[in-house]
C-alpha cells in the first residue's frame, strides 16, 4: 500500500493542512524513477490541488446525499492511477487521502487520524486557536511527527 | 427508544475508557476562583459577569465538540432536534461531568426544551453572596450556557441557552432553556474567477 498525499479542510473551506509522501529524491537515493526531467514536473503547486480536490469531494459528497439521502455517505472514488478516499465529521472538518488503486477502504485509517492526532494535537492544544486560518496551529510538532509515522506505518 | 440509546452510549463510553478522572473539589475550586476574579474585576456588575461567563464556555465548546465526537463514537448526525437533546444530556454531559439532566418542558414545535439538573457538580458549598443583588442577577453556572452555544454553533446549529431558575437562588430546581434558532447552511468554497 502507498500513501500519497493527505488533506485537511476546515468547515470555511479551507486547505489548512496538506503533506505528500512522494516517492524520496533524495541524494541518498541509488535509483531515482526513470524517465522525466527529476522531480520539478510532478507538483505544479499544492495549493491549486488542495483547491481542485475540494471542488470536487464537495460536490461529490453533495451528489451522493442528494441520491442515496442524508445518511448517505461519499466515502471514495478510483482512478486509473489513484484512490481519494474521503472522510467528514459531524463538525465539518473534512480529511482527504490519495492511495494506490489497490488500498482498501482508508475510512477507519482517517477516522483514528482524526481522534487520535487532530483531537489530542491540535484541538486539545490550548494555545493553538479555534479557527486554523492559513492552517495556524496545525503544524505543530506533535501533530507532524504523529501523522508522518501513522502513516508511514501502514505502508 | 432514542433515549435508551442515548443512554447506552454515555454508559458505555463510560466503562470502554478508563477515563482519567479529576477531583471534584479541584473543579469546583476552580470554577468558583474563575467565578470571583469575574465579579472582582467587573465590580460585581452580575449582568457583566453573566456574559463574560457565556463567553469563555463559548469558546470551550467550539473545542470540546471535538473531544465528545471523539469519545462519543457517534457516526451520524443527529436527525432532529429533539435526538440532539437526548445526546447532549446523556452522553454529552454524561462524559463530561458525569451528570444527566432531565429533558422536560418541550414546546410544541420541537425547538424549545429545558434541562432541569438534580445536581451541579459546579455548585457544590457555593453560597451566593449576600448584597441583595447576586441572588437576582448572577447565573453561577452560566458557562454551562456558552458551552452548549458554542460546541452546537460547530455541528451547525445556532442555539440560544440561558438559565431561568437555580437552586442557589433560592429556586426550586436549576433549569436550563434552550432554543433552536436556525440550523447552519454548509458553508460554499469561493467562486473561481
């Protein structure tokens, strides 16, 4: 199983923090991936990503209400080349990942992500605030190391 | 049959976590420090402290939502007004202050109700001071009211809390009244230019 990348939008909407797990380019690596001019093409910028994937999550998670009801839940999509699989709490606070085609169900994997990291880390840290404009008080240490090895963990 | 429901999942949060417990005097202590420095600092000017109270509970409930849905295990959103009342008092202030108020007092439409609490783990030994004045104009418990407005303002509900009666009034029970006012539109993404 192979992680990508990973995404958190608040309930305005916002991207207030991504992480990609790409493939290392790292010096120390003897075998970068053929083909391409290195890495620069890969990401032409995260923040146009952030935005596209939450056009599209919002939409499509509004799409299933409208059909299956409101209990219905939009829980993942498959490409030819990824999985985006979604997760929404009950406060609005949506959590994005993009897997391998082959990875099962992530919904378990972003709801621990979600008690178990964003409650304790960032909601339970008292100086960090309420609202997360421009992802304030997400990035801290805990919250980076905790996800980091969380995910790197299950791959 | 909800409100069994509601019930099973406060209890059973209960014993699947050995929840770390505080001691009860050290909250009360605190609560009622934080209570005295409001009234020294806004020269018991009760009306004042009363807001100021909301305000801080305000914002502890904008963060504890979080915490309750974690701990709550709930997956699904509440489908009506009335579920919700259920849940804040069985599992919400059941794993918070290990309390359950009543739910009583329903108007016909569904959107007002009041929470009677038989106990008040904030207002054990507190006496309210004898000027003639805090008795008639200070909610003690008033936090309470801001944490309700704030943790349901974030799962979408706009509420309005306030107390009408307290037993250290003088009152016969401590109720609380809570109304709907308006569930919360989910909030767009901007227009792309």
């Amino acid at each position: 199983m192979v992680v990508y990348s990973f995404y958190i939008f608040d309930r305005h909407t916002e991207c207030i923090y991504s992480k990609t797990w790409l493939p290392s380019f790292s010096s120390a690596d003897p075998s970068p991936p053929a083909g391409g001019g290195g890495g620069t093409t890969l990401r032409a910028s995260t923040a146009d990503d952030a935005k596209l994937i939450f056009g599209t999550v919002f939409s499509l998670r509004n799409m299933v209400r409208k059909l299956g009801g409101d209990n219905d839940a939009f829980v993942s999509y498959r490409t030819a080349h990824y999985k985006l699989h979604f997760y929404e709490t009950a406060s609005s606070l949506r959590l994005v990942m993009l897997t391998d085609t082959a990875t099962l169900s992530m919904r378990n994997v972003l709801h621990q992500i979600y008690i178990n990291l964003w409650v304790e880390y960032v909601v339970k840290n008292p100086l960090s605030p309420v609202e997360h404009k421009g992802g304030a008080g997400v990035r801290n240490e805990m919250f980076e190391m905790g996800l980091d090895q969380f995910v790197r963990g299950l791959m | 049959m909800a409100s069994s429901k509601a019930s099973r999942l406060g209890e059973e949060y209960l014993e699947r976590t050995r929840m770390d417990k505080v001691n009860a005097e050290l909250v009360v202590l605190t609560y009622g420090t934080i209570v005295v420095q409001l009234c020294k600092d806004f020269d018991s000017d009760y009306v004042e402290v009363n807001k100021q109270l909301d305000k801080m509970g305000y914002n502890i409930g904008l963060r504890l939502i979080e915490d309750y849905l974690a701990k709550s295990n709930t997956v699904r959103r509440c489908s009506n007004f009335r579920e919700t009342a259920e849940m804040i008092a069985k599992v919400g202030f059941k794993i918070f202050l290990n309390i359950t108020p009543t739910i009583t007092n329903w108007t016909s439409d569904g959107k007002q109700f009041s929470l009677v609490f038989d106990e008040n783990p904030f207002a054990d030994f507190v006496e309210l001071p004898d000027d003639g004045r805090a008795q008639d104009e200070l909610w003690y418990s008033n936090i309470l009211c801001g944490v309700l407005r704030g943790a349901l303002e974030m799962v979408q509900m706009q509420v309005e809390a306030h107390f009408v009666s307290d037993v250290l009034r003088g009152n016969d029970t401590t109720e609380m009244r809570i109304s709907l006012i308006r569930y919360i539109d989910d909030e767009l993404p901007p227009e792309d230019d």
